[in-house]
C-alpha cells in the first residue's frame, strides 16, 4: 500500500496543469516496477528509469517532439520508489 500512497502524493504535487510531467513520472514508474520484477539491484532499477528519460528524450531530438529536461526529471524520478527506509 505504501508505493500507491506515495504515486498519488507525486501526482497530485504535479496537478498544475502539466498532464505530460505525470504521464514521464507513470513511465518512470511502470520501467522501476519491470526491472525491479526482474530481480535487478536497486541501483539498476534506477538506472532503468534515467534511461528511459535520457532515451526519451534522445527521441524528441530527432524531431519527434520537445526536448525538455523537466521530461527527463519527471521520468527519472521514478526510481525514487525504488529505495526504501
């Protein structure tokens, strides 16, 4: 229960109207959640995650969209789930 109470905490902090920030924070999300169900270290789980964003981005480079950094930031950021105290 307690990964559900912190996505909603970050949606709801990212409800200002950026849709795009949540969908990067979902996909962050949903690539730590696959590479941890792959028994991967947590590092790599992150890493997973910063990979994604960067390849993301690489992406809209090439004229498929807007690079932004808050993308990245947003889509990285979904490794946080991955380390627990």
């Amino acid at each position: 229960m307690e990964p559900f109470a912190l996505l909603s905490a970050g949606l709801i902090s990212l409800s200002d109207g950026q849709f795009d920030k949540q969908l990067h924070l979902g996909a962050g999300l949903v690539v730590t959640q696959a590479a941890a169900r792959m028994d991967l270290p947590p590092l790599q789980t992150c890493l997973a995650s910063i990979g994604a964003g960067l390849a993301k981005e690489a992406w809209d480079s090439r004229g498929h969209g807007n690079v932004e950094f808050a993308d990245f930031a947003a889509t990285a950021f979904g490794c946080q789930f991955t380390f627990r105290f």
